[in-house]
C-alpha cells in the first residue's frame, strides 16, 4: 500500500520555495493543496518576491490544486469560530478540514496547529 496523500498548507509551501530542507521532502510525495491555499500562496509570493516568481509557483502546482465545496467551507467557518482563540486564518481553517474530511495528514509549521489531530507538524 502506498504512502497516504498529504495536504500541505500555505505555510509548508512557502518553506517548499525557500528550499527549506525540512520541507522540500513533500515535493517528493503524493500530495494536494485546496484551490484556497494556492491563492493565499500566490499573494504570498506575489508581495514577497513579485509576480514572476509568483506565476512559477501557480503554474508549478495548479495540478495539485484542488476545490473545497461549499460544505467544506461551511465546517471550516464553524471551525474557525470554535477555534477563534487560536486565530486561525480562513485559509488555514479551510485546509485542515478539508484534509480531515479527506483523510490526509495536514502538513504545517504553524504554531495553532501543533497539538491538532491529523497534523504533520513541522518547524522551520
């Protein structure tokens, strides 16, 4: 049986372009990112280093992207609410549950995840 897909967050794809060792590792899995998640990125990436590397990025993983349905924003919202201490962004909110109700390992280095289930933490 092959390794379980995993779903990186915005924060694991930008240390994936920083070329961080701890992360560059997930260009070798399977892996998806919610249509969500690559957006943030993209703006990420689109103030930090301007809008070719920006472009590089978008077309280098449009084919993991994927969209989260209504339903998927809806849980994310009640998520986030019940979470709201933890201030969690909407992006965020949206991949992990999105990769809960999916079933794959949620792939991050933020701090408000660390003791969730489902999550494959990772530091810088």
């Amino acid at each position: 049986m092959g390794e379980i897909k995993k779903c990186l967050d915005t924060y694991a794809l930008i240390e994936i372009a920083n070329e961080n060792k701890n992360f560059i590792q997930y260009l070798n899995v399977e892996f998806v990112i919610t249509d969500t998640t690559l957006a943030e990125f993209f703006i990420v990436l689109l103030r930090e280093q301007g809008e070719k590397v920006a472009d590089y990025w978008f077309k280098k993983l449009e084919g993991y992207s994927v969209p989260a349905d209504k339903y998927v924003l809806k849980a994310a919202m009640k998520f986030k609410h019940e979470h709201k201490k933890q201030n969690i962004s909407f992006f965020d909110a949206v991949g992990y549950v999105f990769s809960m109700n999916n079933g794959y390992p949620f792939v991050t280095g933020d701090k408000e995840f660390e003791n969730f289930k489902n999550v494959e933490f990772r530091k810088k």
